[in-house]
C-alpha cells in the first residue's frame, strides 16, 4: 500500500534528490561537464539544458532513474541544438511547459491545435519527441487507440509521459467525470500488450500514493526490447 503523500515530506525529498542528483551528475566521468540541469518537484525531475546525443540524455535519464524517490523524469533538453516537439493532449488552459504544444478538443489558453483525442491525432509519423498525457487517459472509456496514436507519431526516442489517479486514492472516483482508473500493473499491461499491437518500454514506473506515473518509450522505434529485468524492476 503506498501511503498518501505528505507536502512538507515531498518537499524535503525533493530538497534532498536536488542535491543528491546534481552531486553524482557532477562526479560521475560519464556525465560530468554535460550541460544539463535537474530540478525536482514532487519526485519528478525536471531536466533542461542541451546535450550532443540522444544517447547522453538517456544516460542521465537512466541514472536519475536509479535513485530512491523518483517518479518520473521530464526533460526540456535541446538535443544536437534541435529543441524537442512536446505535445501536450488534453491540456485545457495549462501545459506542463510552456514551449509544449497544447491538444485538446475545445478552444482554451493553452491549446495550440484542435483536436479530438478520440479520434486520432493530427501529426505526422515520428514527428514528436515527447508527449504528456497527465490526467487525461482516466476520462477516455477506451484510451488504446490514443496510446497507439502516441506510439506512431513518436519518434524512435521519443517518449510518452503518463500521469493518471491511483485507483486506491480519493481523488480517482472523486471525479465523476473519471471512468477508468489506473494502477502500476496497469501500466505492466500497457506494455505487454498481444503481438501485433504497438507496445512500450517501461523507462520508469511509479506510484506516488495518488497518481501513477510511467515514462515510456515505444517498442521497436529505437531496437528496445523489453526484457525480463526492466519488467521485474517496475511491476510484480
């Protein structure tokens, strides 16, 4: 049972993976002098700065990864000076950054492009490098076809980030508009769907006590295959 999160522990841990995390980028050889910065913010980190390779930020990503507290890791990263495409889908008047594209399916101060979730997404094939979906799957009584939309416009590294209320907490049936609730075993069988349907590879999974968070990367776009070590570290 993961316990309710508390504000005044929150913001002592992220005090303390702040520090923790800035200390071992700096005196790892693999990372330090890379530009790039963490700030974390209720267990999720942050990541902003630019770095020469795709395979530098999932170096640091997988690093971060690793520490106790951590619950997912979001990034702003220029990549080979190419500043990344972020979509935003359901994101009403608020995106989790402000260069993101906002989606959604009524006009309102974030949205950027017009569209309904139901009925695919407007972008091309591996067109996007990450795509936020937090707390909008819960109100789609069938979110698949998104996921799968998700997979096919991302690219090979690109990443979907998946925020959605745990269903032991208030806050899941709180909502009436909420019709699907999720937990991290969920998330186990978002990635191992049958064959034939597009499946992720879980980079983190996690519960905070009152959502499920998950970074995901699509099967088959960068030679990921999922094995039995990333599944046992995540789901049980």
């Amino acid at each position: 049972m993961h316990p309710t999160p508390d504000t005044r522990r929150l913001a002592s841990l992220d005090s303390f993976l702040d520090t923790a995390v800035r200390d071992m980028l700096h005196n790892d050889h693999r990372t330090r002098g890379l530009s790039v910065d963490v700030r974390f913010d209720q267990g999720v980190a942050h990541l902003t700065g630019h770095l020469a390779s795709h395979d530098e930020l999932l170096l640091v990503r997988r690093l971060i990864g690793r520490f106790a507290g951590v619950h997912a890791v979001w990034d702003r990263v220029r990549v080979a000076d190419r500043e990344p495409v972020v979509l935003d889908l359901g994101c009403g008047d608020t995106t989790q950054y402000d260069t993101n594209i906002g989606v959604d399916r009524r006009p309102a101060k974030a949205v950027a492009v017009i569209a309904d979730l139901r009925d695919g997404l407007p972008f091309g094939d591996a067109s996007v490098d990450r795509i936020f979906t937090v707390h909008v799957l819960e109100h789609l009584p069938d979110y698949l076809p998104l996921l799968d939309e998700c997979h096919r416009i991302l690219r090979p590294d690109g990443i979907l980030h998946l925020m959605a209320p745990w269903w032991r907490h208030v806050n899941a049936v709180a909502d009436p508009t909420h019709v699907r609730f999720f937990d991290v075993q969920t998330v186990k069988g978002i990635c191992t769907r049958p064959d034939g349907a597009p499946r992720w590879y879980p980079l983190h999974a996690s519960c905070d006590g009152a959502s499920v968070l998950a970074d995901l990367a699509p099967v088959g776009g960068d030679s990921r295959e999922i094995d039995d070590q990333a599944m046992s570290r995540f789901f049980a």
